[in-house]
C-alpha cells in the first residue's frame, strides 16, 4: 500500500510539473507575440500611404524579414509584403488537442498578419490584422433589442475567431449606405460581410486622416492576447473606435434621440 501511495504522489506532481511548465511556456508564447505586435504596429503607423517608399519597406524587411513573405517579384516597381507574427506554441497545442487543451491553457492563439503594398516606388496600401480566438461557450449571446432573429445562432455555441483590422488606403474611399454610413471621407468603419466563424470589424482611413484618428482607428488592445480570460466582442480589440462606431450607427438609426412630435 504504501509503495503504491507514493507512485501515486510522484503522479499527481509529475502531471502538476507538466500542466505549471505548459502554462509557462504558454504565456511566454503569447507575451512574445504581443511585444513583438506592439512594436510592429509602431512601425505600420510611421508608414504613410502616397509618402512612404520602397525604402521605407526595404528597412522594414530587414528588421522583419525572419517573419516576412512575398510571392512572386518585390521590387520598387511592384511588391505585395507580408508580415505574419503566430503563437506557434498555442497552435501546435491546438492542432494536437483540437482546440481543447489551448483554451484550457488559456491560450487565445493571437495572430497578426501586416501587409504592405508598393506600386510605383511608393507605398499605397496598408492593413494591420489581429486575431484571437474565442472558445466555445465563452462567446455572447444575443445582444440585440427585441427577439433574436430566426436562425440566428449564439457566438457562445461555438468557437470562433475574433478578427479586427486597420487600413490605409490611397485611393478615396467610395460612399457607405446604410446605418454604417459615417460623414467622414477620410476614414470609416465598419463589420465586414461575410466573415463566417468569425466576429469582425474593420476600420479604413486615408492619407487626409489626422494622426490622432490615425491612432485611435488603429487603437488595437494586445492585452487580448495575454489575459487570462479571453476577449471576446469587437469591442475589446479595438475598444475606441467601437465606441464611435456604435455612437455613429445609434444617431444614423435615431436611436437615443427625441421623438419630434
């Protein structure tokens, strides 16, 4: 009895080592993402549409180049850049255990995909792209007024990806409709269509935006990849430009406002 008490003490601490060092390695994982994000995001604001030029991209590839990708030519003339930054860690956890044992780690498998377009010798297209994942029966349910639409299905009965993303555009950008119209030319906001397992929102801005809308259209909270519960609405990733959108979207529906008789 006795010899098989301690096999099952060397057990329990065995697994209890196992499930600490995972957690470890984990979290590092993410926090390594999220600083490395933090810092590439600085460098993606610097980068302005119909200013910047190929030289800019080429001393960003060599600060990022171990994490960067192109297909085909990348020259002055024409170059499609990408720069991709994944918790390798959570993802091979997640393709071994199907998503179970990253969530009950409390990875959220953070993902940030920068791509940089130059045509011409200068930089006309940017977008900053950050993901996480939400597991399922964390998301929320319906938060609409009234019933819930018919075959509408609650986020929290199944997993999904929570996706947000920032451009720079050189070209004007072409009228909204609808309740996401916004009276502002230079930068709009909106969730995308067709985003299927996902949650998403994007914000679009041109090179007449101000540094200040700059900053806050791209106002991303990388605390989502490193806390301990995980985000799970629009809101939490872009947190300042929501709220706009969500005050724009109430006053183009009337919402809040007074009934004139």
């Amino acid at each position: 009895m006795g010899q098989t008490w301690r096999w099952i003490v060397r057990l329990v601490i065995g697994f209890a080592v196992v499930i600490a060092v995972s957690l470890a390695v984990v979290q590092v994982g993410q926090q390594i993402v999220r600083h490395r994000a933090e810092r590439l995001l600085g460098e993606m604001r610097a980068l302005e549409v119909g200013k910047s030029t190929w030289k800019d991209l080429q001393g960003i590839q060599t600060r990022w180049g171990a994490w960067g990708h192109y297909e085909g030519a990348c020259n002055a003339t024409n170059c499609e850049y990408q720069i991709s930054l994944i918790d390798w860690v959570g993802n091979v956890i997640d393709a071994i255990s199907l998503r179970r044992g990253a969530s009950a780690l409390h990875d959220h498998l953070p993902e940030v995909l920068a791509d940089i377009s130059v045509h011409g010798g200068e930089v006309d297209r940017t977008s900053f792209m950050v993901s996480t994942a939400v597991p399922k029966g964390d998301g929320p349910g319906w938060n609409g007024d009234g019933p819930e639409p018919e075959g509408y299905i609650e986020y929290k009965s199944g997993s999904y990806a929570l996706v947000t993303i920032a451009k720079s555009v050189k070209e004007p950008l072409t009228p909204a409709y609808g309740p996401e119209a916004t009276s502002h030319p230079e930068y709009r906001m909106r969730p995308p269509g067709g985003c299927e397992g996902c949650m998403g929102f994007d914000t679009e801005f041109t090179a007449a935006a101000t540094p200040e809308d700059v900053n806050w259209l791209t106002g991303f909270d990388f605390s989502c990849m490193t806390r301990w519960s995980p985000c799970t609405v629009s809101s939490d990733l872009m947190p300042e430009a929501w709220r706009r959108y969500v005050a724009e979207r109430k006053k183009n529906l009337g919402i809040g406002l007074p009934v004139v008789p």
